[in-house]
C-alpha cells in the first residue's frame, strides 16, 4: 500500500511531509467508506471477519459515514503491551496509527497496515476512529495531557488498556470534552499469557461514555468485537468494581511471581511434579515490566497491607514448621515435646518422616526444592484467604491452584521435605531475603517519585541532588 507514496512514508518526519495531511491525506489515511453516505448500516458483533455491513442510501442522513468495520486505531504508547496488541489488530485487517516516546519506527515497519507516527500532531491529523492508550500507568496523566486533542475529530473514542481502571476512567473523564466517547478496557493478559491466543482469556469493559448515535454505538462495537473474535471471555465491569476485584490479585500475583524469581529455581525437565504453571508464572510477571508492577503497586490502596500480610503469613508458616520440627526433636531426645498439644502431631509427623526417609532416599534435591518452596507458598497464600474471581488471571488461578494443592498435601509431608532437603533453610532465608528486596524496590520508587514531585514543584531537585 505504501509502495504507491512517492517518497519514504510521510508520517514519521512532520516537517518533510510531502502533502498537507489535514487537507490531503493519502489514500491509505481515508478508508473508501468516507466517499459513501448511508442511512442505515448494521455491522452483527457476530459477524464474520470479512463481512460488510449492508447499506442502504438515504437522502436525508447523506453526510453521516456508515460506521467502520476496519477501524484506523491510534496506538499511544508503543512498548511491550502496545506492540503486542498492534499485531492481533493488524492481523485483523485494522489499520494502526502508532506514537511513543521511543522510535519504534523499524518494529511499526515489520508490521502489517502500521505506521509509526514520531509527532502526535501528525498522528492526531490522521483522524483515528480510535485512540488506545497504552502508555504505563505512572505516565498515563502526562501522556494523555501532551496528544494534541484539538486535532482529533471531535467524536473521537478514546479506549484505555491501563492494569488499574478508575484512575485511567478519571482522568480521561476530566481531560476530554464531552464530545468524545470513552471505553474503559483491561485485557487480562499480556505478551507471555496470551501468546498461544486470547481464547478464553478475560477482557473487562465499561463503556464509561459512548454517544447514542449509530455510527458511535458501532464503532465501540466494532472496536469490542476486535477481542470477541479472538474468543476473549467479554465482561462488562464498571472500573470499580475491577479495583475492588483484580487490584490486589494482581499485586499478590506480581508480588509472588517477583519473589519466586528472586530464588531462580531450576525447573525439572520431566516435571514431574507438575509445577510447570509456578514456572510460566514467573516468566510471565518477570517479563512485564517493573514499571508495571510498580503502578500495581501505587494504584491499590491496599497494596502496602497486603505486603504486610504476605509477611505475617511467612512469618507464621516459618513459625508453624520450626515448632514441629523442635517439638520431634524433644521426643527424640526426651521421649517427650513437653507441649501438651504438639505430642500427637509431632509423634505422627515423626513417623511419617521415617517412611518418608526410607522411600525417598534417591530424591532429586533440585525437585525436592522447589517442591517444598511450592508448598511454602501455597501455604503462605492459603493464610491469606485467596478466594476464586470471575476475572481471574492465568497467574491468579496458578496461585488458587497452588493453594489447592497445598491443601491437599499433608503437613507431615511438608516438615518431611524440610528434613529430608540438605539446603531448606537456606531456602527459607532466601525466601526472606527476596521479599525483603522486593519491598524495598517498591518502598525505594515510591519515595523517589514523591520526593521528585515535592522537591520538582518548588525547583530545587538540582540543589538536592548537587
Ligand atoms: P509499561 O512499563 O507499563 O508501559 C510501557 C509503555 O509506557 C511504553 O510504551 C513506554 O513508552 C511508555 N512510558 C513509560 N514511561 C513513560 C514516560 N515517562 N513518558 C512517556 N511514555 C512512557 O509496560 P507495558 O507492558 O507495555 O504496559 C502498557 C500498559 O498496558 C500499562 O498501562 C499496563 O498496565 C497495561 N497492560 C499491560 C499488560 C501486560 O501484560 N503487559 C496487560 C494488560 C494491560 P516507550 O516504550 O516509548 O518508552
């Protein structure tokens, strides 16, 4: 398509711009629909791919463009999520506008109907039936503020993809006019989880402000039926009730996903235990940003109790095995645990671990280890009280998964692996030591961002800092 432009594409550099684009546009810019006037136009979410919306002319509604059923989508914020996204649209014969702080002309030149746009202004000439930001949520305010409205059209829909929902509905409630529609979206996956397709994956939605014209109502359709097509789990959600349901089963998901890391685990060629999931858990929450998580993190206002309660729970799982093991040592020593209640748990357990021993002998350690952190984890999780949700994440239903299996396991077997493994406790400190980085990066941004903002406002960050 772009073959038929004289000279390299136009929209990367806006002073070379061999056409005036709000006047002229190439004829990749303006789909033929605009040539056409129609009175009514019915595109079925249903409807294949490839269909066309039946037309009929009408006389009195001649300037009303039908609506599209390719749309040209404007993606603000072109990284990991954006690129992603860009190509499940391209592949749907949609045409993508793309602008980020980066130039990321060459990876927009390896996709299909997609150009990269170095100036927002240019971008915003262009007319995008949507406007999709994807930017991180810690520049999310700043970002939307700096795309040059004035040059959209004025019914414009704006969509967000932002992991955190009311502070994205907010601010584009405040910053657009009340010309423009707004569809507030979280598609529940990313790059690693949904690499083998959306299918069944879920996308959550509130249709926060869509103006009751036809051509309005279709293109948010048009623009929902990009995922259902892909056989996304749709959910209509207001950001709300997201906050209150997804915040903190992302945060924990990311949290324990970051903490896992930290202990690089090896996993088991043959997996024979079946701990695959943790594995991909791991890869798919390290592969995200720690920007990401880092919005996670200040976008819930129950993110630093959580913490806390991660903690506690460690503390009392940690707390819960050296008692057991103490109380089996006192009866090997004194026939005795000298604790009326430890007794018969401490003799059973006791048992159990001299079948375990005799069984066990030729057990991998390297399996053994990360079957007695999976364990640690699910029983750190089980004291927090995970409970099952509609728009759970594959991450999150790793994590229900872990706890269901832990329940399932006995704790004789649990004090057994910590026995039978040379190095546990060496794994328990890790444990700590990896929570305790993970929170100190937080707590580190955290107070970097504020003390940027305090000391920024009043000029002297460069005093501080010299
Ligand atoms: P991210 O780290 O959250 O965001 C990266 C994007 O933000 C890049 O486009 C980057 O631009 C831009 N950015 C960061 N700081 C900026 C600044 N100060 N000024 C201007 N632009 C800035 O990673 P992501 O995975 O791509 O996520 C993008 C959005 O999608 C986020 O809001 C996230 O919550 C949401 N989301 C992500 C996933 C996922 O699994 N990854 C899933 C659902 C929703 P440059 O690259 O040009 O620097």
């Amino acid at each position: 398509m772009l073959s038929t432009l004289a000279s390299p594409h136009p929209c990367t550099n806006r002073p070379s711009l061999p056409f005036p684009l709000r006047f002229a546009p190439p004829p990749f810019l303006y789909p033929s629909r605009h040539r056409l006037s129609v009175r009514s136009c019915h595109v079925s979410p249903t409807s294949p791919p490839n269909s066309r919306p039946s037309l009929s002319l009408s006389q009195s509604n001649f300037h009303s463009p039908p609506p599209p059923t390719t749309l040209k989508i404007a993606i603000i914020g072109f990284g990991n999520f954006g690129q992603f996204l860009a190509k499940y649209f391209s592949q749907q014969g949609h045409t993508i506008l793309a602008h980020s702080r980066t130039d990321y002309s060459s990876i927009a030149n390896s996709l299909d109907n997609t150009f990269f746009f170095k100036d927002p202004h240019d971008l915003c000439e262009s007319h995008p039936d949507v406007v999709l930001l994807c930017t991180s949520i810690l520049s999310a305010q700043k970002v939307l503020g700096s795309i040059p409205i004035q040059r959209l059209r004025r019914s414009t829909l704006f969509v967000d993809v932002l992991s955190v929902k009311e502070f994205p509905r907010s601010i584009l409630l405040n910053r657009l006019p009340p010309d423009f529609d707004i569809l507030c979206t979280h598609p529940m996956f990313g790059p690693e989880s949904g690499k083998y397709g959306w299918n069944g994956l879920p996308f959550v939605y509130e249709k926060v402000r869509v103006g009751g014209s036809h051509e309005r109502v279709s293109r948010c359709e048009a623009f929902l039926d990009i995922f259902r097509k892909e056989g996304c789990r749709m959910i209509n959600m207001s950001c709300k009730e997201h906050d209150e349901i997804a915040a903190e089963c992302q945060f924990l998901t990311h949290t324990v996903g970051r903490v896992l890391a930290e202990l690089k685990l090896k996993p088991n060629p043959d997996d024979s235990l079946g701990y695959d999931t943790l594995f991909q858990l791991i890869e798919n929450t390290c592969s995200d940003s720690f920007e990401l998580y880092n919005g996670l993190f200040m976008y819930n206002k129950n993110s630093t109790d959580l913490l806390d309660r991660i903690y506690a729970a460690y503390e009392e799982v940690k707390k819960e095995l050296r008692r057991m093991v103490q109380g089996i040592l006192r009866r090997r020593l004194f026939g005795t645990t000298g604790v009326g209640e430890l007794e018969d748990s401490a003799a059973r357990c006791e048992a159990f671990l001299e079948s375990f021993n005799k069984e066990m002998v030729d057990l991998d350690e390297n399996a053994a280890g990360v079957h007695f952190v999976a364990l640690t984890t699910g029983m750190i999780l089980a004291k927090l009280g995970l409970k099952p949700t509609s728009i759970a994440t594959k991450g999150y239903e790793t994590l229900l998964k872990l706890v269901e299996d832990t329940s399932s396991e006995s704790f004789d077997l649990y004090i057994a692996l910590f026995m039978h493994i040379r190095n546990s406790n060496e794994l328990l400190d890790q444990l700590d030591i990896s929570l305790a980085k993970v929170r100190t990066e937080l707590y580190g941004r955290l107070h970097d961002i504020l003390r940027r903002q305090l000391f920024d406002q009043q000029g002297i960050i460069n005093n501080v800092h010299n």
